[in-house]
C-alpha cells in the first residue's frame, strides 16, 4: 500500500513536471531589463555624458575582464560551468553559509538569477519560483553558459544606480569593466547580494563586513584556480572611489548631447526610437580641450561682464558658437548657451535669427563663381568700383523699388568691393546681389552649405543683407567651405558607434564635392583677411593668426554674429538677444553698456580667445590662395562726374547703367519695401525686401 502510495506520488510528481515544462514558455525580456543609457564620449574617448532611464551599458563577455568573470563566479555560483541549470547542493550550500556567517548567498544558480533579472519581476511569490525553474531549465539548454554569463553581468544591480558590470566599473573604479583587475572584481561582485550594506564609501560602519564578503569571494578564486595563492597574499583592498553627484546634462553636456541625437535622427542613422531604448556607445568629434576653451572664451569675453541686476538688457545675453575642422567637416566644440537644465534652447543649432552681413561673402562668392558683371559689364573683383550711396536704389532689379540704408545712414560715394566689404555697405551688396542674380546668389550660399530650406533664404536683393535665418552651426559649416578652398563636406558630429558593446552602427558616408572654385573661395577668402586687417573684426587680430572673416548684425539688435577662419579652424560665434524664461527672441540696446551690439565687438572678441585658445601650440599657418583673374585690377566705372573712390557723398551710378533692367532671378511680389527700422552690421528688416541695414 505505502510502495504504491509512493509510486504513484513520484509519477504526480513527475506528471507536473513535464506539465509545468510544456506550460511554462521563455517569455520576452521585461521592458526594464532591456533599458540601457546611452553614453557620450570625446573625441578622446573620455566621458561627456550619459541619458537614459537606466544607468545600464551592456558589454560582451570578452569585454569583461576575465578576473571580473571568475570574481562573480566565485561570489555567486561557483559550479557554473559544471552544473545544470537548478541545483540543489547550491541552494544547501548558500543556507550553510548564510547560518554559518560566511556572507549571504542566493540558493539560486546565476542561471536561474539571470531568468529572474531579464524576464520576471522581482515579487518573491510560489508563481514566479516555478516559473524561474522552468525557464532556467529551457535557457540552460537554449543558450551557452557564456551567453547566461554574459546577461547576468549585464543585468544585475551593484548599487550607485549602476546597472551591468560596466556601468559598475565606471560608478566605482572610473574604468572600464575590461580593465578591472582580482581585487576591484572582488569587490564589486561583493555587492551583488548587498549593494547598499556593501558600499563603504556611503557606510563606513560596514567596512568590516565587506571585507569579509571580499575576502570571501578571493577566497572562492584561489580554491577554483583562478587565483594564485602568491598574488592572493598581501592583496589590499581596493578601496573605491567617492560616488560623484551625476551632473546629468548641466552646463554644456545637454546641448551636446540633444545635438548629437538630432543629428543621428535627421540623417536616419539611428531612429528615435531605437535611441531612446539606449545601449549605444558614441563617441562624438567634439575635443574636449577645445570646448572648454570656448566655454572660457564666452566666460571671460560676455558673461563675466553683465550686470543683471543694473542692466535688464543684460538678462537677455545668450550666446552660441560652432567650430568646424575645414578639412573634416567634423564639428570640434559647440557653446549652446548659459546652463541647458536652465534653457534648453541650444543657440548653436536654433534658426531663427536673422544671420545679418555675415551672409554678404556669400554673394561676393557668388559673383566671383559665375563670372558676373555689373550693369555695365565690368567683371566684379575686389577692386571694382561701386556706389557706396545712402537708400541708393538697386538698378537693374523688376521686383519692385529697393534702396537699403547704410549704418548710421551714411554715404560713402565710389567705393571698391573690398573696402565695402570691410565697412559692410549695405547698399554695394544688396546691388552687387542684383548684378548677380539673387537666386544664383542663394543656390551659391546652399552650395556652401546653408540649407536649402532656410527661412527668409529667398531670392530678392535683400538676401545680400543677410535677411535669412540660418543657424551657428550652418553658417559654420559654409564659412568651412570657404576656408577649405570651395570644397564642401556636410558637417558631422559623431566619429563612431557601437551597439551593446562591439556592433558597430554604420555612419554616413563622408563625401566632399568642389562647390565652388578654389578661385571663387579664395579670392573671398582675400576679401575678408581685408575685414580683419582693417575693416570691422579688427579684434579678431587678437588671435594671433592669419584669419579672415565678417561681422554681422540682426535686425533690432536681436543678435551680433562674427563668422570667421584661419587655414585650421572656421569658427561662428552670435550674441544673442533671448528672454530667459520663454527663449523668444529680444533686443540687446544697453547690453553690457553700450548703445548697441556690434558684431565687431563680443562676438568677435569669443573667437580671437576661443581660437587663440584652440590652436596653441599648433604651427601658424598663413593661407595659400588662388585669386580669380583679374582680382588685383581696379575696375572702375565709366566717368560720369562722381565723387573719388572712398570718399563721402557723390551720386555715382555705381558700376550701373540705365537701361533694360535684369532680374536675376524670378520673383514674385515686389512693390515699395517696408521700413523695418535701422539694423547694424547688414541687418535687415523681416519681409521680401527689407530696407534698413547697417554694417
């Protein structure tokens, strides 16, 4: 009776087990145990950020240290590799030892903690035991030990908020999990069991108690071999760096970091949504020296001179810059604004603010790539001759009348494209952009690498003016065409990604294409060393090197931009008017003291010190130009009593003549402009022509 009693119980027993088997299937990894940050490095490969919900980074096994991995078995489950997925002598073992004061440990193989870590919750109830020990069975024979290691180290929790060994190696020893060596392995798979208790930086009074779960666990190395008896003697403890308060994305990091993913996301190399489930290691182009040099340059040149508390104009500085390798086309620093936890919006890459005579090399460009002529046929070069004149109205243009005021409303009679270029005269430009054609003049400025869809980026004569409102790290981007002798390569923020630890992501392709000559490019380039050297960015001197560059200025004084290069380095740097709470856009009249903001003054005085700052101890390299034909020659118009070349007032046709207008262009609207008020630097008023501007 009782044999049959028996049997019969051992066939129940076994009944459910291969129903429980059959039932039980291996089930999708929880949403948590999936979630991973994202980290950003340097160029350097040191760390400028981490984002994400969980502070998890997961690496392969063979970038785990092989120390680390026989620490955690040793810690955990020593008869790993030997044993099925349940045993039952570990589940004795772990309550002997526990009773017996030798540290806690679980009774559950790392298998069955890796099931219990990536596919269930963590609720201690009879369910979730039985499913554990069915999955466990069905994974031990579904995947390899390295495989159930491997996700083991990548989902448990060391304390700190560190989730996975690496991001345990970095939250305690600042290294990577590859590099960690018996004694600092030993530690952290210490605090597997107790990560709280076992952290003696947070709890000193448990200093004891962790080193005897160390020295348990080195213990548990040498007896399975994988420690010498030699190298276990005299070991000391490894202890662990203070737990640093994480700065998130304060100060620059957000800006870097937002930038980066819209990058990745705008040019379909990662979607959002991957992004946002984390896992991916990138490392950007940005040089950490360099940032910082910005961000002292921005310190010292703007913020440490507001007054806030005097000056209300001073509460709405903001500023934004970019600085591009001409060679790479990878972006090297960016300045995104005050703190990103206190405004969010990144003035480096925000577009909307009116790009103001930093957009007049642009047109020279343009006039030098396609050969073009006056109204009376005089090729444009540096030296040709035009009228420098007040509200002079544009000839040769069908839209509708236009006549841009000059800075300060003044008149500057006959005057060379070189020396209006260093003045800034709205009025040579915006006839120069008719002589031209405004919509060759925009499909040049796209060709450098202004996008395409800009706003107010149209084709009217006041596109000269700089009316279109493109971004810091645009304009950057087309200035490093310039510097680069008219070959243009898209920018790019990211040097590489890993996925997980080892897959890589591909990136774009880098391309670069002759956008204009080398003729174009350079004899613009002789142009603005002019500006420099004498004309408005007189300041930019300071850095020491050979630089060309403009100033420019948005209408209302809402922002002052400097857009400049040498042969190494095209930097662009705007001052900002921005309400601190809404991010709109304000005037800055009164800023930092001075009736107005001038291209020629912060912004400027940011690039000289940033650049000084990013190329020390670089050779100073002067730059190797190629001029169009013709650039030395002066040409002058035909006599019909002006003024001298230079010289105030006169009423000289300035290079143009009566006659057939040409548009240059087609265009729609027209009619008699509206006064949008005096702008400095070429800013321009909002709408299709614009009549203010300065220099």
């Amino acid at each position: 009776m009782l044999l049959g009693t028996f049997f019969v119980g051992v066939l129940l027993v076994i009944g459910l087990f291969f129903l429980g088997y059959s039932l039980v299937k291996i089930p999708p990894a929880n949403a948590f145990a999936t979630k991973q940050s994202n980290v950003y490095l340097y160029a350097d490969g040191s760390q400028l950020a981490r984002d994400g919900e969980v502070n998890r980074e997961n690496v392969s096994l063979a970038q785990v240290s092989k120390d680390a991995q026989h620490a955690v078995l040793a810690a955990e489950d020593r008869d790993f590799y030997t044993e099925s997925a349940i045993d039952p002598k570990a589940m004795l073992r772990a309550g002997w030892n526990t009773a017996t004061g030798k540290g806690k440990q679980s009774g559950s193989t790392i298998t069955q903690q890796y099931v219990k870590n990536y596919y269930l919750a963590q609720e201690q109830t009879v369910t979730r035991k039985a499913k554990e020990f069915f999955i466990s069975i069905k994974l031990d024979r579904n995947k390899s030990k390295g495989e159930i290691l491997e996700g083991y180290l990548n989902t448990s929790y060391f304390g700190r908020n560190a989730y996975g060994i690496q991001a345990a190696a970095q939250a305690y020893y600042g290294r990577d999990a590859a590099e960690l060596d018996p004694a600092r392995a030993a530690y952290l798979a210490a605090l597997v069991n107790a990560p709280s208790e076992y952290d003696v930086v947070a709890h000193p009074e448990n200093k004891r108690a962790a080193l005897a779960r160390w020295n348990y666990v080195l213990d548990g190395m040498v007896k399975k071999g994988w420690l010498s008896e030699s190298e276990r003697t005299g070991m000391k403890f490894p202890m662990p760096k203070e737990q640093t308060v994480s700065t998130g994305m304060s100060g620059q990091r957000g800006y870097l970091v937002e930038a980066v993913k819209q990058y990745l996301t705008s040019n379909n190399i990662i979607d959002a949504d991957h992004l946002a489930a984390g896992g991916y290691r990138i490392t950007t182009t940005i040089q950490k020296n360099r940032q910082d040099a910005f961000v002292k340059a921005v310190d010292d040149q703007l913020m440490s001179k507001l007054d806030k508390k005097n000056r209300k104009a001073d509460t709405y500085v903001r500023a934004g810059g970019a600085s591009v390798d001409p060679r790479t086309g990878k972006v090297v620093a960016m300045y995104g604004g005050i703190d990103y936890v206190k405004q969010y919006t990144n003035g480096a890459t925000r577009g909307d603010y009116q790009v103001g005579s930093t957009f007049k090399p642009f047109v020279f460009t343009s006039a030098a790539q396609n050969g073009s002529t006056t109204q009376d046929g005089r090729t444009i070069t540096p030296n040709t001759v035009y009228d420098g004149t007040n509200q002079r109205p544009v000839q040769g243009w069908s839209g509708g009348a236009y006549a841009p005021e000059n800075e300060d409303q003044k008149s500057y009679g006959d005057i060379t494209v070189r020396k209006a270029t260093d003045l800034s005269v709205n009025s040579v430009y915006a006839q120069m952009a008719v002589d031209v054609g405004p919509a060759k003049v925009k499909q040049t400025a796209v060709d450098l690498g202004i996008p395409s869809d800009t706003r107010d980026l149209e084709p009217y004569p006041s596109i000269a003016l700089g009316t279109a409102t493109a971004s810091v790290l645009d304009m950057a981007e087309a200035y490093a065409t310039l510097a680069n002798h008219g070959k243009h390569g898209t920018y790019t923020l990211v040097e590489k990604i890993t996925k997980n630890g080892s897959d890589e992501v591909r990136l774009r392709d880098a391309t670069a294409k002759q956008a204009v000559s080398r003729e174009a490019a350079d004899t613009t380039t002789s142009v603005l060393r002019s500006v420099v050297q004498s004309g408005t960015a007189t300041a930019a001197q300071a850095a020491g090197r050979p630089a060309a560059g403009k100033t420019g200025t948005a209408e209302s004084d809402k922002a002052a931009w400097f857009a400049g290069y040498t042969p190494d380095l095209a930097t662009v740097v705007s001052v900002m008017g921005q309400d601190p709470v809404t991010a709109a856009q304000k005037p800055l009249y009164g800023a930092l003291g001075q009736p107005r903001m001038n291209g020629g003054g912060p912004p400027t005085e940011i690039w000289a010190q940033y650049t000084r700052d990013a190329l020390k101890g670089k050779p100073v390299a002067d730059f190797d130009l190629q001029l169009q034909e013709g650039a030395d020659q002066i040409q002058e118009p035909p006599a019909t009593g002006t003024a001298e070349p230079g010289t105030d007032g006169g009423q000289a046709d300035g290079g143009t003549t009566t006659g057939t207008p040409t548009t240059g262009g087609t265009t729609t609207g027209g009619g008699t402009p509206t006064d949008g008020g005096t702008a400095t630097d070429g800013g321009a008023a909002t709408g299709g022509d614009p009549t203010d501007g300065g220099t």
